[in-house]
C-alpha cells in the first residue's frame, strides 16, 4: 500500500494509460477514415459532443487545454466544418452536423469494441474496484471548491452507466479522476497571473527534461500551435519573475521557481485528495492493490 496519498496518482494515471492502448489505436484508425487527422479526434470532435447542448468554440477548449494556442483550436474547428461534421452555430461557435453526430457515435461504438474483450480482474475484484472508483468520483463531484468542477463535470457526460460493460466503465471514472485532477492543477497554478506557456515551461525545466529553447520548441511548437518565439518571450518572462534562470543558453529552474512549482503540486495534491477521506484505510489499501494488478494485467507482456 501506498505509504502516502500522493502516490495513488501515478496508479490512477497508468492504470487508464495501460487501458487507452488497448482501444486508442482503433479510435485513431477510424478517425483517419472520417477524414480527421491523426491525433485530433478527442480535441474537438468528442468535445463538440462533450458540450452539448453548448456549443463547441476555442474558448471552451482552452478552458482545460490551457497551453494550446486558441488560434490552433480555431483552425481545427474550421476543419470539422470542411469536413461535414461541424456546423457555425455563431461567431466562433459550433454544433455536431447529423454526419458529426454518426461519426462521434461511431467512434465510441468503436472504443467499446476494442474494449469488450478485456478482463484484467476477476469479475468480483473488477467490480470493487469500480465500486470505489464510483465514490471517489461522487465525492468529487460533492467537494467545496476549489477547485472547480469543470473538468469532472465535462467528462461524466461519456458516462455509460454499466451498458457497455465494466472495461469501459473503468475507463469513465479514471477519466473522471484525471479530470478532476486537471482542475486541481488549473486551480493551483492559475491564480497566480502566468500563461499557459509559462507554466508549461517552467513545469519542464521543475522536471529536468528541458533544458534549451531548441527542446522546447522541438516538443511543442507543432502540437501546441505556438511560434518558437512564443517560447523564447515565455523564458524570458519567467526569468524576469526570478523564476528561471539563464548561462550560455541553458535555461534551469531557480531556488524560488523550484519552491514555487512544488508548492503548487502540493496544492493539487491536496485539492485532488480531499475527498479521498471517504475511504477507510483498509479501502485504500484494496484500492492500490486492485489498481496495480488491473495496470498490469493491461500492460503488453514484454517479449
């Protein structure tokens, strides 16, 4: 068992992470036939589903994938309209065509398919493990804020409420617990006054597995939708906070931006596990262990 609650993250994340490799691969392949690039389908196809009756726009995007230019959604956007399976439903604003509606439909049919022969625990240990998995995601959703429930409230309209079996079930509420933790994180690093970028930045060289504008722009600038420049005015606005620091055009995270960047992933943690209290310690530890057997048995065996 877990010695603190911190380390049910890393559980929560590659157990969804073992189980997305199961299907993601064939969602990606029947994205491709509807025309829609590698890569995108979640962006903002599901999500025009996710939003309904709201429709889909840059701005709602943006509200989670904070560090993605709103200009790349934007264009994305436009490029369901050309494809048939988003229509303008105002300035910015759109709505599932009929044909948008077929494909998220087909997608999701596809998702459960991939999923449907999957059994990485008994059915009685899978059942548990759902079963706590559910109360953790209703105390969630019950929690003061911050932080917010945005994210939470967003994914659980992909709830299948038991029809599509218990794979895609524990595919939902871990979903629904990386969203909350997604507002956790937002709920700790927005207030203080940075960027998408900036924070992205910092939380890479806080990480150590960047270290000059070329890594930056190498991993980002494509997927993100920014300049490289973007990036070089992103460093230099976090080394005038004294949070970065600069030689000879390696850039490395000072003592305060070190200090600050941990203490906000000691803000998530604390918002993302407040309502774990609901659990007894017995609970946790069947948690961790069902958790950890499910993760491995999703994973490939290596050859």
């Amino acid at each position: 068992m877990p010695k603190k609650l911190s380390e049910y993250w890393p559980l929560v994340w590659e157990t969804l992470e073992a189980l997305t490799a199961h299907y993601g691969p064939a969602i990606d392949h029947a994205a491709e036939q509807l025309g829609v690039p590698y890569g995108q389908w979640y962006g903002w196809l599901m999500a025009a589903k996710i939003f309904e009756p709201d429709p889909v726009s840059a701005v709602r995007l943006s509200a989670r994938a904070a560090y993605t230019n709103p200009a790349l959604q934007e264009a994305r956007l436009g490029q369901g309209v050309t494809l048939g399976l988003l229509a303008p439903a105002g300035t910015g604003e759109y709505h599932l065509t009929n044909a948008g509606h077929a494909a998220v439909r087909q997608l999701i049919d596809t998702a459960y398919a991939a999923m449907a022969p999957l059994h990485p625990l008994p059915d009685a240990d899978l059942e548990r493990l759902l079963t706590l998995l559910r109360r953790l995601v209703e105390a969630s959703l019950a929690a003061p804020e911050p932080p917010g429930k945005w994210c939470l409230r967003i994914a659980r309209h992909y709830d299948p409420a038991g029809r599509a079996g218990m794979a895609p079930q524990l595919d939902q509420y871990l979903s629904d617990l990386v969203a909350y933790r997604d507002d956790a994180h937002l709920a700790a690093w927005k207030p203080l006054g940075v960027t998408g970028q900036e924070w992205e930045t910092l939380t890479h060289l806080w990480h150590g597995d960047i270290v000059t504008l070329d890594d930056l722009c190498a991993r980002h600038c494509v997927r993100r939708g920014y300049a490289c420049d973007s990036y070089a005015v992103a460093l230099q606005a976090l080394i005038a906070r004294g949070w970065v620091g600069e030689h000879d055009g390696a850039f490395r995270i000072t003592e305060q931006g070190r200090r600050l960047r941990d203490e906000a992933e000691a803000t998530t943690d604390r918002y993302f596990f407040a309502p774990w209290v609901i659990l007894t310690p017995s609970e946790l530890g069947a948690l961790a262990e069902l958790l950890a057997q499910a993760r491995d048995a999703l994973r490939p065996v290596s050859p």
